[in-house]
C-alpha cells in the first residue's frame, strides 16, 4: 500500500516522541535526521544535494497545504460569519417592517358632540329592543355550530390527510424536524452517534437537494428539496456535538413550504401562524438598526427626509455657514 504525505497511522507514535523533546520541534527534527544519518545512507547514497532537494520538495509540499488549510478555514470563517449577520439584518428588517405596519394603523377621532350623539343613539336602541340572554340550549347550539364550522374548515378536501404545523410552522419527523419563516428554513438532524465531529459530518447542498448524513454511515437526508434555495446563503453547523444544524434560505420569501423534501409529508399551510418580533427582545445592535428603519419608513410614509437625508442637509448647512463666500442656491443633495 503506498504511502502518503498525510498518512495519519503514525501521528500516535511521533506525538510519543514529540512530548519527549523538550528543546521542540528543533530537537525533534534533529533527532530525526540523525536517525538518518546513522541508520540509513540517505546523505551519502545518491549524488550530491539530492538529500537536499528531497528535504526542501517536502518541506515546501507541506508548508503550501498548511497554508492552504488556513487559508481555507479563514475563508469559512469569514463566511459563517457574514452568514449570521445577514441573518440578523433580515430579522431587523423584517420586525422593522412589522412594528411600521403595527404603528401606522389609523385611528378615527370623534368630536364631543358626535359621542354624544352616538351615546344616544345606542340607548334608544336599547330601550326599543331589551337585551335577551341566550338559554342553555342557544349556548349549547352556538357553541355546536362553531365546532361543526370549525370541523368543516378542517375537512377541507385539499387539506384532508395534511399535518398541523409544528411550533416554528414546520414539521417534526422521526430523523429530523424543520422550522421556517417567509425566507428561511432551519433543519435539525440529530446524530445516530452520540458525540461526532465536524469531519465526520456530510452535508451536500444544491438549489434542488439535499444530503445529510454520516462517514460510513446511510444518509439521514437524502432527496429533492420542496423548492429552491440559495447556495450561496445556505449553511450547517454542529451543536452539541451531536445534532446537525442547517439554514437555508429560500429563493421564494413569499409562500411558507409545505413540506422540506418532495417525498415528506405535506403540512397544512393555512394554519400557519408567523410570529412578530418584539423591540424588547432584539440585543442592542439590532434594536437600534431597527428603531432606524422604522423612523426612516414613518418619514417617507409623510414625505418627510429620513435618517440619513437629515444627516446631509445638517452637513450642508455646516458647510455653508463655514464658506459664507459660495453660492448654494444650486446645490441638491441625492
């Protein structure tokens, strides 16, 4: 069997005879070479600066894959981490743009006199028509009709055999379970494996599919995904060391998926029920990103400058009022 430059079978032995090298690795490799030097012919069996060549071909092998690797693990690094603040940028904005539509619902005033007149209005109504209270049997019968309209809502013919969404609006099953929003989808895969790492894992993204699973192990995932996802805004990381955690976010942000890959079962849709964010439970970052892009829609909602329209004019103004001598009467801010 040939072996490699990454051959993993002897790390137990050289990490034995690196904790026994107290000088470090200068030590180390000094003792290697004079193992060499002793026990083989390495310096003195070929021509003349071959030993050489063949120390520095792998001494440069092995420094470009080091590099490599680092550089690799930078690069996720920095991926994860624009991944996650895309994320938060997306939560504030979609709070932003509830707490807006919350604050912007119209409130009709009346005038004294109008409530005045509404008051009695509604006591000559009143007194021509008593208030009767329901008996037991009309109790019992609305409470009978709202129950049958209920079940008949639920015997819907295209919802019959549908699951009820889960509390993130998705769907628990025996390997998995998946939440979702309007743009994305979590999915946690827990480890037949009790404690996994990393490199074990599998994870294999398309626009279309999607592969989850083990080394050496069937996959725990392994289908056509409901709709499509964006690539390059998907991503998966380990918890716990033993459950799987993937995000991906839709292409579509503006239907709920029904289910997660084409052969799950189907949820029912209807009975959705999106949550709104609450001001109070953003961290204060995201609290302020937010309180500014509802300040800024409010504004454009009266034809009034936004944030940062009023951070320009006050700049102007400061500039004018520095070079008096300029003619501004011209200027327009974009």
């Amino acid at each position: 069997m040939a072996v490699t430059g990454d051959d993993d079978r002897f790390d137990g032995m050289l990490l034995a005879m690196a904790q026994q090298h107290e000088g470090g690795v200068q030590q180390l490799i000094d003792t290697f070479f004079s193992f060499l030097r002793r026990k083989t012919d390495f310096f003195t069996g070929a021509e003349k600066g071959r030993a050489e060549q063949l120390v520095m071909d792998s001494l440069k092998k092995h420094q470009k894959k080091a590099i490599e690797t680092q550089k690799k693990k930078q690069e996720d690094n920095e991926a994860a981490k624009k991944a996650r603040e895309e994320k938060k940028r997306k939560e504030a904005e979609k709070t932003a743009a509830a707490a807006t539509s919350s604050d912007t619902a119209e409130i009709k005033e009346i005038t004294d006199e109008e409530a005045e007149q509404l008051q009695k209005q509604i006591d000559s109504e009143k007194s021509e028509k008593p208030e009767k209270k329901p008996s037991a049997d009309a109790k019992e019968e609305k409470i009978t009709e709202k129950k049958d309209a209920s079940d008949d809502e639920e015997e819907d013919e295209d919802d019959k055999g549908k699951l009820k969404p889960n509390s993130g609006n998705g769907c628990d099953l025996d390997t998995y379970s998946w939440t979702q929003t309007l743009q994305e989808l979590d999915v946690r895969v827990p480890s037949p494996i009790k404690k996994i790492k990393s490199r074990d894992v599998i994870v294999e993204f398309t626009k279309r599919t999607l592969k989850v699973g083990l080394k050496g192990h069937p996959p725990i995932i392994n289908g056509e995904l409901n709709k499509e996802i964006k690539l390059e805004e998907s991503f998966w990381t380990l918890q716990d060391s033993c459950i799987i955690v993937l995000n991906m976010e839709k292409v579509n942000q503006m239907e709920w998926w029904s289910r997660l890959l084409v052969t799950d079962p189907e949820i029912n849709t209807k009975k959705v029920q999106p949550e709104n964010s609450k001001l109070s439970d953003l961290d204060g970052e995201t609290r302020g990103m937010v309180e500014k892009m509802m300040y800024d829609q409010r504004q454009k909602q009266m034809g009034l400058p936004t944030s940062d329209d009023q951070k320009k004019q006050e700049m102007l103004q400061k500039f004018m009022a520095q070079h008096p001598e300029m003619d501004f009467s011209k200027a327009q801010i974009n």
